[in-house]
C-alpha cells in the first residue's frame, strides 16, 4: 500500500441538484418547471417517478446540513431552483424562494460549509419552454436578470457561483434526442438551446461579478466526452469520428468560452442542420468572459465511430450534424448506469484540459457512482456496505492526485452525489449518494462511502495499492 496527501487547500466535498433532491414542488411559490412536466408525462421517467417529493430536502434541509458536517464537508455544491425564484421566469423575485435558499446558505456557513451554488441544474420554469425554450434568444436574458436577483440575494454569503451544470446535457438531451426535459427531437434546435447557453453564462458573469464580493468565484461546469480507441475500428476512421464528438460534446462549448469563438469544423459539420442564424454579431466576445475555474464532471469512457446502419433521415439524435456516429461500450467493470468505470481516463482528461489551457483552474464538480445497495441491520442499527462505491472513488481520487503531480491546477473534488436521489429519466432506481434515503420513510443513512469520505477530509490522506 501507499499513502497519498492532498494539499491543505485542496476542497473535498460533496453535490447535489434541486430538482434531484428538494421535492415540495407546490410550495413556497414555487411555479412548475419543464422536468415537472416531463416526469408527470407517461412514459417519460422509468416507473412513473417524479420529483414532486423527492429526498423532501425542502422540509429536511437542516437536519441534512447536520450530516454534512457530521461527515465534515469542506464544500456543499447545490443548485438553485429557477422556478422557486421567478415561477414565471421572469418578473420581481418570490420571496419565499430567496428566504429558502439564504436559510440554507447560512445554515451551511453556520456550520462550516462553504456554499458552491449553481445557477442552472435543468430546471427551467415551464413558461419560458411554453415560449420557446433555450432555442429561444430570449430565454438567455431572461436567465441574466435571474441570476442578477439571486446575486442580490446571497452575494454577500456565496463566494462561488457555476452558472450552469453540463449545458451539453441540457440542449442535447433535452432538445435533441429527447431523453431529457423538454423531451424534443429536434437537432436544429438543440444546437440553437447550446448557443444560448453559452450567451447565457456570457451575460451572467458581468452581473455575478458586478453585484457579488470582489473575492467571489466564478465558474462553468461542462462534462465532457473522453473517447477511446479499439482495435476493431481503422484508425483514420477513429480520429475522423473522435473529432466529430469532440465538436459538437466538447468544443462547442470550450471554445466560445475559453477562446472566444467557435470552431470552424464544428459549423461546417452542422451545416446541414443549421444556418447558425442564431449566433449574431458580437456573442462570441460576450461568451468569452474571464472565468476563475472550469468544472469538470467526470464519470465515464466511450469509443465512437461511424454506422450507417444508425443513420438516416428519421434518427434525431443528440450529435446533430453527424447521425452515423455509433458510441460504443467499452469494456468493464460497469456500475449500475452501465458505464464502465475508467480513472485514468479522469486523470487524462484533467492533464488534456490543462495542457490546452494552462492558466485555467480546474475543479472535480461531479464524480460518483451508482450501485445496487444493501442495508444490513447489526444491533438493530442500519448500514450500508458499499465496497464498489467505496473502490471506485478511492481509483478517482488516486487518479486526481496523480494529475496535482502532473502540475494540473485542481482545486478540489465534489462527490456526487450527497444523497441518493431522483435520476432524470432513470428515476429512483439508480443511487448515486454517500448517504442513502429510505424514499418510504426518508431515513437518511449514511453509507460507508460516507465514512470513507469523512476519513479522506479528517486525514487528508489516500491508501491506494
């Protein structure tokens, strides 16, 4: 065995979604959003689960903070609900919300916990869909006067703020192969819903920056599409597909970002679905805004090339511009998602990220792992024995440690998730959490990946082999 040190300043803590966890949908003011809508749409969310109750975290909250810091968390990433702010997406904020979330943040300073808070984790208000969604220029003004109002609210509390969570997710899944909340197939669109985004984020920083403290923090989080390759593929045809993924899971956002623009093959390989009528003069430069570190959700590999077999003019997917990309299943181990778990993978990412831009910071945001678990019952106490949970996140750390080695700039490494929660579409069949949730009698109990995160943070210090 060997023992690895994290730095001092290196934050280790723990994440979470609103929608994912907070339940109490019809309270507090609250207006509906698009997942609402879909999780209440037959067929929509494995089971017919919605999260209309969820971890019921709105009512919990408190006695949630209090394990946190029983676990000792450095770092509490949550994410702000749109629709408990402005329930119409637009308009004066819902008082009732903002008291919700300065409730929450102070209880987390109260106890030590340094509030990450998120802006956008896919729960846009159901009136903005109904007028057009992110394919729409207007919803991305609609979310700078949002975040100004919760800046108002808490920037003398927060001192690290993400615009949005995987904007990947949200306009490919959600607008292109309709996974995901609004549930539309459309490729044109989600490439539009991709560019607002990223305006989006563009607006929002000068308005974070101009209300919040001088010392706060201001940051994306994107998660992105490592690929391998396998010998069963040609080589030429392995790079011509890597790249084609690359543009439109990664680039597409990197690039207007951090270079202040978008690359060339990425609109010339979506030609075909879109005019990028919706990209104006000057965006660009307003996307491009200095940010103090990247956000990096980190879970799988996958290996792509081209079938034409997939293609053809009734497959909406979520790579619009090249409908014959095939991902395929890498070899495993695999967790209960069916992804295959890969740390190298994690640490090749991060050292790629900070080779192509070295002055960024980067952070962990999401990292995690859903299993099948058990709880065992000893002394009439409950426990949960997540060994795979427990390995899986020891080889990611390992694997984070080794890129600090390799001179990446990583500030810190946020588990996801904090509790087992609603999954999207797969609903309450997949747990991600380090403390498990009774969805019956929403007992929390915290699992032994918990305790292992707990004893990372105490000792600041990894056994690996």
């Amino acid at each position: 065995m060997a023992t690895l040190r994290f730095p001092s300043s290196f934050v280790i803590g723990s994440a979470t979604a609103s929608y994912q966890i907070e339940g109490g949908v019809h309270e507090g003011g609250r207006g509906p959003s698009i997942w609402d809508t879909f999780s209440h749409t037959p067929g929509r969310v494995e089971n017919g689960d919605t999260g209309d109750v969820a971890d019921d975290h709105y009512h919990r909250w408190q006695d949630d903070l209090d394990l946190m810091s029983e676990l000792g968390l450095q770092a509490y990433r949550f994410s702000i609900a749109w629709p408990r702010i402005q329930p119409t997406g637009a308009g004066a904020p819902n008082q009732a919300g903002l008291d919700f979330y300065r409730g929450l943040v102070d209880g987390l300073l109260a106890r030590g916990i340094a509030p990450v808070a998120t802006l956008y984790h896919w729960d846009l208000p159901q009136a903005l869909e109904d007028a057009g969604g992110w394919p729409e220029r207007d919803t991305a003004l609609r979310f700078a006067e949002y975040a100004g109002h919760m800046v108002e609210a808490l920037g003398d509390r927060v001192h690290t703020w993400t615009t949005f969570n995987e904007p990947w997710c949200a306009a490919f899944l959600g607008y292109g192969n309709g996974m995901h909340a609004p549930g539309r197939t459309d490729g044109a669109a989600a490439l539009a819903a991709a560019h607002h985004m990223n305006l989006a984020h563009g607006l929002a920083v000068p308005e974070i920056r101009r209300i919040a403290d001088p010392s706060a923090q201001v940051s994306i989080t994107l998660n992105l599409h490592p690929t391998r390759e396998l010998p069963s593929v040609p080589a030429d045809e392995s790079a011509e597909a890597r790249r084609r993924a690359s543009a439109v899971g990664d680039r597409i956002f990197l690039s207007p970002l951090l270079r202040g623009h978008y690359d060339a093959d990425l609109i010339d390989d979506t030609a075909g679905v879109t005019d990028w009528s919706f990209l104006h003069p000057g965006d660009e430069q307003l996307i491009h805004q200095p940010i103090d570190f990247l956000g990096v959700n980190y879970y799988s590999t996958s290996a792509v090339r081209f079938d034409a077999a997939v293609s053809g003019p009734e497959r909406v997917g979520a790579w619009p511009g090249e409908p014959a990309l095939e991902f395929m299943r890498l070899p495993g181990p695999y967790t209960d998602m069916g992804w295959n778990i890969d740390p190298g993978a994690l640490e090749e990412l991060l050292v790629s990220l900070h080779e192509q831009y070295p002055e960024m910071p980067l952070m962990i945001t999401e990292n995690g792992a859903a299993f099948p678990d058990v709880v065992e019952r000893r002394d009439g106490v409950a426990h949960v024995v997540d060994t795979d949970r427990v390995e899986y996140l020891r080889a990611h750390f390992a694997a984070a440690h080794r890129a600090i080695e390799r001179g990446v700039d990583l500030r810190g490494y946020l588990v996801w998730s904090f509790l087992d929660n609603f999954e999207w579409s797969f609903g309450f069949s997949k747990r991600f959490g380090i403390v498990r949730v009774d969805y019956d009698s929403q007992e929390r109990i915290v699992k032994d990946s918990g305790r292992f995160v707990q004893r990372l943070i105490e000792t600041r210090t990894l056994d690996v082999d």
